[in-house]
C-alpha cells in the first residue's frame, strides 16, 4: 500500500467526519447523522485496512483516535449498572465457564489422577518421604493436632479466609494471565498444586490418618480446586488461540478470548471468595466430619448446577461470555 495516495484518497472522508462528531454537541441533521454512521464504518474499515497491510504508527495512531470519538458519537457512553452485574452473574460468567468446560474437565480429571498417583507414591515409599522432611519434623506434621490440622485454625476465622481467598485468586489470576504465553506456565502452576495436595495425601496416608486429612480438605476443597481448574482450563485456551484462532484473525481472537478471561477473574474471584469462607469457618469448626463435607459436596453441586445449567442455557441463547456488544472494540473486516 502506498500511504502517500491511501492519505490523499480519504483525508476529505477524515476531515469530514471529525467535523460532524465536532458538530455533534450542536445538532445534526437526519442526513448528516446518516452520513456520520456512514464514515464511521468506511473510517473503522480503513483502518483496518493499514493495519493489515502496510501498518504506520503515526496514522494508524491517528485513525483509532479517530474511530474512537466516532463510535462514542454513534452509539453513546454507557454507565455500568447494578443490571450489568445482574446480567454478569447470571448469564455471562456461567455461559464463559460453560463454553470453556472442554478445558477444564479435563484438566481436573487429569490433576486428580497425578494427586492420585503421587500421593500412592508418597505413602508407599520411606524414602520420598524421608527427602521431604526428617522423621521427626513428619511426625509433627501428621499426628493428631500437628500442622496439617493446626493450620486451619492457626488464624481468627475472618482473617484466614481472607488471606486463603487472596492466595487462591492470586494462583487463579496467574493462571488466567498466563494462559497468552502459550498455556506452558499454566501447567507449571498446575503442577505445583499437584504436588502440594500429594504431599499433603501421601503423608497423611503413611500415618493411616487419610480420613482426617480429607475430611479437613474436602469442605473448600472441592470448590476451591475447581475454580482453579477453571481458570486453568481458560489461561490453556487463551494459549491454544495464539496457536490456533479458529479462523479469526489472531489479535480479534485474543482480545475476545482476553475479554471472556478478565470477567472470568471477577467470577471466579466471587467463587474462592466462598470457598475461602468454607475453609475459613467451616472447616476448622467442631461440626462433624460428615456436616463439614457434606457442606463442601453442596457447594460444589450448586456450582456445577449453575454452570452447566444456567451456564448451558445462557449459551444455547447466544451468551459467549464477551462483554457487551456496545462495548467491544470495533471489529472491522481485515483486508485480503
């Protein structure tokens, strides 16, 4: 592309339509409102149009400047309102969840057999055990009363939900913000809890106290993990775009899949919030192991209802988990 007779082919077409959104605080004419929608779209095009083909920092600096003020001029500023959080949790989180459950699954299927095979591995073998920790400091760790129970409730209630809540957000954030280096750090972190919940399971399983550990991790766990593996299943997707954008155009793909990830983050932050609260008072509470878990199983159903059916049914309706479409960036089509 020439820029030189792109510039002088479309100034008139620029100039114009920078006068009419000027204009805009005074009033236009039916016709000249028209024609404002109309340059926007033609403007929108040629930018995407240099972009694609011959990109120059300076115009195309200019251009989106451009068509930016056009768009608010075309479709208005919109405030957030108490009904888009309405609209949020109940349509376009579980509908992202949903569409993203392929991911997801797996990964927990997947994170669940390593914990599985790990923890045999711990609990069968004297001397993995004895590369963790010497003799004295694991008997510490898993008698009655040792660290494994103490730490639920080594803190007030309050403030141990809110430090288990932040830490667990912050491993969902990484894993989301992760996702765009083509998955691989998310499989790392992933990895690591994998051999902390192992640990955890074989140590407590080589002292024949297994019962007590999962009755103390079960209650938040089960939730817990699985906004991990939702955020994971979402930062694996984001990096599976950057390979394959499913015939989009790779930067469109990443800033709607990108879009889809930060409102997961705010769910999924409400999500370990409640874990959190689990782990915090329930969890070190006196109720009975059986009371405890079974508060655990009906946070971890109520999830699952919410995703795959209210998640399923915001989908079959068009839902994609975006944000809005008065919203989104302009998405013009790309230049062959």
């Amino acid at each position: 592309m020439d820029l030189d007779v792109f510039v002088a082919a479309h100034r008139a077409e620029w100039e114009r339509l920078d006068a009419l959104i000027r204009r805009r605080r005074g009033r236009l004419t039916g016709a000249e409102a028209d024609e404002l929608v109309q340059l926007y779209q033609r403007v929108a095009t040629q930018l995407s149009q240099l972009q694609s083909t011959a990109p120059d920092p300076a115009l195309t600096s200019r251009l989106t400047t451009l068509v930016a003020r056009a768009r608010s001029a075309v479709v208005g500023t919109r405030r957030a309102t108490w009904r888009d959080a309405v609209l949020f949790f109940t349509a376009r989180f579980p509908a992202a969840c949903y569409r993203t459950r392929h991911w997801w699954v797996p990964t927990a299927l997947v994170f669940t057999g390593l914990v599985a095979a790990l923890g045999w591995w711990i609990a069968d073998s004297p001397q993995v055990q004895a590369s963790i920790a010497a003799p004295e400091e694991l008997r510490e760790m898993t008698r009655p009363g040792g660290a494994y129970e103490s730490y639920y409730s080594s803190s007030p209630a309050a403030a141990f939900s809110a430090q288990v809540w932040t830490n667990n957000a912050q491993v969902a954030g990484m894993s989301l913000a992760f996702g765009a280096l083509l998955g691989l750090p998310v499989l790392w972190v992933l990895f690591q809890n994998a051999v902390n919940v192992a640990t955890g399971v074989g140590l407590m399983a080589s002292a024949d106290r297994l019962d007590v550990f999962l009755g103390l991790i079960l209650p938040h766990g089960l939730l817990e993990l699985t906004a991990v593996f939702v955020a994971a299943g979402v930062g694996l997707r984001l990096g599976w775009t950057v390979v394959d954008p499913g015939g989009r155009p790779r930067t469109t793909a990443l800033a709607q899949e990108g879009r889809a990830a930060l409102g997961m983050a705010v769910g999924l932050a409400v999500v370990l919030l409640v874990s959190g609260a689990i782990e915090g008072f329930v969890t070190p509470s006196g109720l009975p192991t059986w009371a405890r878990i079974a508060i655990g199983v009906a946070a971890e159903l109520a999830f699952l209802a919410y995703v795959f059916v209210l998640g399923r049914r915001a989908v079959e309706a068009g839902e994609t988990g975006d944000v809005a479409a008065g919203d989104r960036p302009v998405e013009a089509p790309v230049a062959a």
